[in-house]
C-alpha cells in the first residue's frame, strides 16, 4: 500500500487523485489555515501494523490526546506556559507561552483493528500504533500439491 502526501495547493497533482483516499487523507484538514507550525508526521507500514509518528519535543504525554472517532484518528496538543518574576509585589517580567496543534487521519474501517491502537510518548516522539486486521495481513506463500 502506498501512502502519498496531498499538497495543498489548488490544482491536485496527477498522483493526489490517483492514491486520493488510500489509507489515510492527507487533505486540507493536516494543514494549519493560521500558518502555525505544526509538527512533523512519519507514517511507516509493515506487514502487522501502521506506525504513525509524530516529532513533538520538550512537550510531556499529559500534553496530547489520541482520540478515534468515526475513523478518524486525530492527534491533537495543548500546552500553556506562564513564567513570571516579581519583586515586592510588582511584575518585573511575565510570560505566557501557549502552543496547540491537531492532525487527523481518516482511517479505513476494514483494514485497522481500531480498539488495539495504542500510543507511546518517548524522548520527543509520539508513536501511535495501527495493528492491521488478520484479513488484511499478507499470507505466505502455499504449495498446492499436485494429484
């Protein structure tokens, strides 16, 4: 299965509608319409699963929520910072920080066990497991004997 990346430009590349809809949609939905940036997604297959990671360093698992809803997977973060310095009761320097980001991912029912996915924060990196159905799974070759 090949996995193709949709551009958000306005004229769909000859591959878009080829692949369009093939595991996942990689539409309009994955991009931010407020130029912010969100991070980096890798999406690997191999013959049991899909791995789907994402590149979030200095955030904590408290930050993300994995949620599947209707076959969608979304991917989403919230983080809030305030630090300030005072002395004798005055601000002498306060800052807010706050960061969110949402991906989703539109996942065919037939081919994803959706209640065995799980998700693992590690060292900067969210990894969001997809184990494939059984049907769905490449079978070894089989010798037919010959009568």
């Amino acid at each position: 299965m090949t996995l193709v990346r949709r551009s958000n430009s306005y004229l769909p590349s000859f591959w878009d509608n080829f692949f369009s809809k093939d595991l996942m949609d990689w539409g309009m939905s994955n991009f931010s319409s407020t130029d912010t940036t969100l991070p980096a997604v890798n999406v690997k297959e191999s013959d049991d699963a899909f791995e789907i990671e994402v590149a979030a360093p200095g955030m904590n698992k408290e930050d993300f929520k994995v949620n599947l809803e209707n076959n969608v997977l979304t991917i989403s973060s919230e983080k809030k910072e305030e630090r300030k310095k005072e002395e004798k009761g005055q601000y002498t320097r306060r800052e807010f920080s706050y960061q969110s980001f949402q991906r989703s991912f539109t996942i065919p029912e037939n081919l994803v066990e959706g209640d065995q996915i799980s998700a693992k924060y590690c060292d900067g990196l969210l990894c969001i497991h997809l184990p494939k159905k059984e049907e769905v799974k490449p079978k070894p070759a089989r010798e037919i004997t010959i009568s």
